[in-house]
C-alpha cells in the first residue's frame, strides 16, 4: 500500500510520523477536502506469520475504529474515516501537533514535569474519561505514551485499540492467548493483572500511574522485570510522591495514592469525583512556579533516599530501573545521551586491568546522526515486540537488518550491534536452526567479552544463552560445562541468591539431568525452587518452572505419585497465577494426566483429557499441536480403559491430523500411528498392524538411523506382532537382530 502513497484515490501518504505493533502512522493529506490528517495503517500479516495473530490484530484494528469514530470530545483524537484497501485496513485521524507524555518525559531526560503542568494534565484526562465512561467505554491501556500534549496546551487521549464497550461498566479482563493481560505491565491495575473484573475504575488506576510517573519521573513500580513490576501493582503499597519530590502538595498526592488502591472500591468513584476532588483541593497548583530540580530519581539498584523506607534485597544491586513511560520493559534509555548510542562507549575502562581499551579499527567512523540511531533502536525494539507475539521468523529478518545498520554505523562491538546479534540467535534457537544460533552467539560472546569483559552480565547472558543451544544440539556435556563455568561468575558477581544466578543454576538442573543425572539434577532442581520461592515468591512463573523441573526429575526417577502431587500443585499455581488458559497452565495439565495414567487411575486421567482437548481446540483449534497431543493422550486412555474401537479411531484421526500438520516423518507423527497399530492388534487385526509396525520401523531407521533406540523399539514391536500370527521363526530372527544392534550401540 505504502508504494502507491495513495489510498482510496483520496488519501495521499507523505512519511512515516510513528510505528507500533499494530503498523504504522502516515502524516498525510486527505486530496478531498484540502487538510492535513494522520492516516493509521495495520500491516498485512503474510501466509508465513503466525496465523492466529492475524484476526486478533485485525479485530483489534476494526474495534479501535468503531470506539474511537463514536467519540465527540475535545480531550479524545478525533476519527475522520476508516476502512480498508488493498487488504490492509487503515484509520484516518486528526493530525496532532505536540508530544506524548513518554516523549515529553524523555526530552526532559526523565525528570518530571512542572507540578503545574501535571495538575493540567490531570484535570483535562480526567474530564475526557468522565466522557468515555458515560458512554460505556474502558480504554484499558492508558499509559503516557497514548495521552497527548499539543503544542496550544490542550491534552488528548490516544488509540482505544484494545478499549471495550461495558454492560453496565462491568468488563471481564481475561488473558490472552499468549498468557499477557491485555494493557500494558507499568499501568496495569491489580484486578486487570489478576483477570478479574475490570471497569472504569482501572482506568482510574492507569491514570494514577501516569500521575505518579509524570509528577516525580518514575512510575510507581519501577523494575527491570515485568514481573516484578506486575506483584508491585498487586501486592506493594506504592511510596508517598514526596519521597521522590518535596515540593507535590499534600492535596495531589493524596489524590493520586486513592486512584492507586489496590481495589476498585478505595479510588474514585469514577472521573467526575476525581475532577471534583482536584478542583476543591486548597492547596491546588493552579500557576506556574519555580521549583529545584530534582535529583535523578533511584532506580530500584539504589539504597533509596534516607528514611524512604525498606531497602530492596541485596540482590536488587546493579540491576536496572524498568524503561518508564513507554509501553516497554526494554532497556532504558541512558539518562546522559553521550552513554548510549554514539562512540563515547568506547570509553569504558576494563574492570580487570583498569585499561581504557580502544574498540575501533581501520578509518574513523562518523558519528551516526540521532535520529538514525532512534530509528534503528525502534526497529530493533519492534523485532522484539514481534518475538514476544511468537512470530519468531520475522523477528529474526528484522534483527538481521538491524544489526548489519548497526555494524555499519557503530562497529561490530558496539554494544548496540551486539545486542542485535544476541536477538539474531535468539530468534535462531527458537526457529530450529540450532547450529546457526551457536555461531551467532559464539560471536556475540567473543565481542562482548572484549568490549565489557567475561564477567559483565551481558556476556554472561550470551555465555548462558550458547549453552542452552548447545543442550538442543545434543551436546549437553558441554553445555553442562559453560553452565558451571557462568555459574561460578554469577555468583562471584551477582551473588547466590540473584535472578540471574537462579536461572543459570535451573539450566545446570537441566542439563543435569540430561546427562543421565538424575538425582543431582533432582537436588538441583530442589534447591533452586526453595530459593526462587524465598526470593521471588512461590507463585513466580520461574519457581514454577523449576518446581516443574523438580516433577521431571522425579518422573525420570520412577517416583510417580511424588511426580504428579508437583505437577498438581504447579498446574493449580500457574492457574491462579497466569490463569487457566496460558499455556504453561495447559502443559502443566497434561502431564498430571501422564502421572494419572502411570499410576492406573486410568478413568481419571480421560476425563483430564477431555476437558484438555476441549480447552486447546477453544483455544488453538482443532489442527494445533498441543491441541493433538492432548488427543493422544485421550486415545491412550481410552485404550487402557478397553475402549479400543474408540482408541483405534482416536489414533487414526491424530496420526493423519499430525502428518497433514508436522509431516508423515515427525515424532509425534509416528508415535500416533504406532497407536493405531496398537489399536489394531488388540482388535485382534494383526496383519493390519504388521503393516503398520513396519512401516513405522522403516520410517525411524531412515530419520533416525537403524541402531537409534526408537527404531529399535519398532523393530521389537514388529517382531511381536510377528509371534502374534505365529511367524516365529521370522519374530526370533528379527529379536536377534535388534540385540546385536544394542550390543554394538552399547545399551
């Protein structure tokens, strides 16, 4: 669309103005009526792209056209026309002169706007949600990037793309697909992070954290980690703003903590009480006045300003604060810009021999202009947005684009180049190019290791991330060695009980355990749980992967009934803690069903698969993997229970479903139709199954190799079906050979 500069014959396209992770902004100018507007186009997502994105994006798209085109308001963006061309939808819209409040925010390098200022803000956002809530609309993303400040002073609400129309202002907020509440983690209210029941008054909250960001230059709960951010918004009561700026009056600040209740019942009634309260405030800031500035606020690495209450855990030190006002929990930007993106890093002093090392080689480069720079840090932070979303192709060609610009630019060791390489290998790893991945980070390591040194975090994140894809290419032992080896730098470093030293110290349980160890990897596993439950909480997604692993473990142990009463309890925290339809909850689930099935409570374990298969096919549909996985498991049970007609259908249906999906050679593809040999012969229908067997066999042998343990599994079960029509001769001749083959493998 973008090559015509042209739409609808009406609309013509002059440059890009924004770009987000629905599509791009055009500053335009509409041919018909002489005037200029913003025209808003979502990309088309290609055949390649993760499919069930398309529909989500494209109805959030239609949904930010109908709720904003209804809304007549000074204080909301005014929609002039919507539809579709070319098979790309698209949104015309007033053309806005000003800044965000991110933006505004980042040109005073993240020290808060005048008290006056915010009191205006506060007062004209409050009157275009009185608006928006008389009509039934929850905008559920507020945040300071979608409020805008135009250059005349008036302040506009921003992209309703993920709004909804309230019955009666009563709106259930439930997870996504992808497991993240629909909004954005600095801004959410606890009740639209918890799932629950979100109205008005969320936006109320939202609000609050804006106030709070915008009024002392940080948001209310202000880490690195989204995580943490999140249980800051459900658990922690936020600090007073005077701790962070004396000179708030007690009037504002008062209103902002009530609008930052834990429950929807403790703020607001809704934005007509809050415009009243800050209109009838005795001490309100009405005039402009002069004040100090304030010092750089603490990021959540600092002891905090004295008398400001609890100090953060030890190994909070170093860590960084989250990226504020928007939208992103990427790495902030630098406070001072000389630290960033330009060829001061070339600065940096070695920690180890205290030399001033001098990175660049060959002629001088010329310093790359600012605004180059931010375009390429938006692409690389898009690429991230595109990971996050699981559509891990497209990433990967974006960051390979960024980091050859960037090469370009800044050198192959500018940390920034890096930094797209790492995302190059990422991006690798999850795409099934396991050895290209390990190239790409072998180089990332190699630069950072010269330019910040073995011990800095970012290398060590690099070091960590070569070992994990050394694991997917088999080579676990000495995937177990850069562990231990990053491992000891994290604890010298970090210390024992820090983040990053408890994920590296999960990837050593693991590969642990690949190595045949099983009871240290069991150990491990333990001890690594107990410490993330002490630090990050019991029901932190990371504890409950290592509880997850612990359940493994045991599993791999034979220790059964202790394996199913974990993966009970990670599947019943998981639930409460990322709700019942994310994926880790629905994985969880199933090998509580594996558990049941080992340990004969066979009825059980079907009617787990059932509400499994159900819940994938609502979620997935019916052709997705995990959807067929759980039906594998449904037909397993079905022929443990005698129920083989059905099983025998069951397979069928799965082994042609999974060759259509994931192709006739796959694992799980030959694992279903070894079911419905199963199937077949205890139907008594022998022959059918020889075939199968045989079929099965021959397909290992050629993937896989003809001594490799599961070909050699087949070969077994074809030779039992052999003894079953009385080929015995044939079935001996046939075990015979698959004992040499072990013999020879050493198994």
């Amino acid at each position: 669309m973008a090559e015509s500069r042209l739409i609808q014959g009406r609309y013509r396209l002059l440059d890009v103005i924004g770009r987000g992770g629905m599509g791009e902004v055009w500053r335009a100018v509409d041919e018909s009526l002489g005037r200029r507007v913003a025209v808003k186009c979502l990309k088309p997502v290609g055949a390649q792209h993760d499919t069930p994105f398309a529909p989500v994006l494209q109805e959030r798209f239609r949904r930010e056209a109908r709720v904003a085109a209804s809304l007549q308001h000074r204080g909301v963006t005014v929609v002039h026309d919507f539809g579709e061309y070319e098979g790309v939808l698209y949104l015309v819209m007033e053309l806005l002169e000003g800044r965000n409040l991110s933006q505004l925010l980042e040109e005073n390098r993240q020290r808060p706007l005048p008290v006056h200022e915010v009191v205006d803000i506060a007062e004209q956002v409050a009157d275009a949600l009185a608006y928006t809530h008389e009509r039934g609309i929850v905008h559920r993303d507020l945040k300071p990037a979608n409020i805008m400040r135009l250059t005349d002073g008036e302040v506009k609400i921003c992209d309703f793309g993920i709004a909804r129309l309230g019955e009666g202002m009563g709106i259930t907020s439930r997870l996504t697909g992808t497991g993240i509440a629909m909004g954005t983690p600095h801004y959410m209210s606890p009740e639209q992070i918890g799932g629950g029941q979100v109205d008005h008054r969320s936006d109320l909250y939202s609000l609050g954290c804006v106030l709070y960001e915008i009024a002392t230059g940080v948001p209310p709960f202000d880490h690195e980690d989204a995580w943490s951010v999140l249980v800051g918004h459900r658990d922690t009561p936020p600090q007073p703003l005077r701790t962070h700026r004396e000179e708030i009056p007690d009037h504002f600040q008062r209103i902002v903590l009530d609008l930052l209740a834990k429950t929807p019942e403790g703020r607001p009634a809704d934005a007509k009480d809050l415009r009243r309260r800050m209109s009838a405030g005795p001490d309100r800031a009405g005039r402009p006045e002069t004040y100090p500035t304030p010092s750089p606020a603490l990021g959540p690495a600092s002891d905090g300003p004295t008398g400001s209450g609890p100090r953060l855990p030890s190994w909070t030190r170093g860590m960084t604060s989250g990226h504020r006002a928007t939208g992103s929990l990427a790495r902030p930007a630098p406070a001072d810009p000389s630290a960033g993106l330009t060829g001061e890093w070339t600065t940096r002093v070695d920690s180890r021999s205290g030399v001033v090392p001098s990175m660049r080689t060959g002629p001088e480069r010329p310093t790359p202009s600012p605004e180059a720079l931010a375009v390429l840090a938006s692409r690389h932070s898009a690429g991230l947005s595109l990971g996050r979303l699981g559509r891990w192709e497209e990433a990967g060609e974006v960051h390979r684009a960024v980091a050859a610009e960037r090469e370009h630019a800044l050198g192959p060791d500018h940390p920034d180049t890096l930094a797209s390489r790492y995302e190059v290998g990422f991006t690798l790893s999850r795409t099934g190019r396991a050895a290209d991945a390990l190239r790409e980070f072998g180089r990332v390591v190699q630069g950072r290791e010269r330019t910040l040194g073995g011990d800095h975090a970012d290398t060590l994140a690099a070091r960590q991330e070569r070992a994990y894809v050394l694991g997917q290419l088999g080579r676990h032992f000495e995937a177990h060695e850069v562990y231990e080896s990053v491992l000891a730098s994290r604890e010298r470093t970090l210390g024992a009980d820090h983040p990053d030293t408890l994920r590296c110290r999960h990837n050593l349980a693991f590969s642990l355990s690949r190595l045949g160890r099983l009871e240290d990897s069991y150990t491990t596993a333990q001890e690594v749980a107990s410490a993330r439950a002490r630090v990050l909480g019991a029901d932190h997604p990371d504890t409950l992967v290592t509880r997850y692993e612990v359940a493994y473990a045991l599993r791999q142990l034979g220790r059964w009934p202790q394996a199913l009463e974990t993966y009970r309890e990670v599947a019943a925290a998981r639930a409460r803690a990322l709700g019942a339809d994310h994926p880790d909850t629905l994985a969880a689930r199933y090998e509580v069903g594996i558990g049941l099935g080992r340990l004969g409570r066979t009825a059980e374990a079907l009617e787990l698969y059932q509400g499994l298969v159900a819940d994938r096919t609502r979620l997935s549909g019916p052709d997705d993997p995990e959807t067929l996985r759980a039906r594998h498991g449904r037909g397993v049970n079905l022929g443990r229970l005698g129920r083989w007609e059905e099983a025998h259908t069951e397979a069928r249906e799965v082994s042609a479903l999974r060759e259509r999906v994931l192709g006739a050679d796959h694992p799980d593809t030959l694992v279903s139709r070894r079911e419905v040999a199963v199937a077949l012969g205890w139907l008594g229908r022998w022959v059918d199954a020889l075939t199968v067997y045989e079929g099965v066999a021959q397909t290992r042998e050629r993937v896989l190799g003809i001594d490799h343990p599961e070909a050699l599994a087949s070969r077994n079960d074809e030779a039992h079906c052999l003894e079953q029509l009385g080929r015995h001769t044939e079935a001996v001749e046939l075990y015979r050979r698959v004992a040499a083959l072990r013999d020879r493998r050493g198994t």
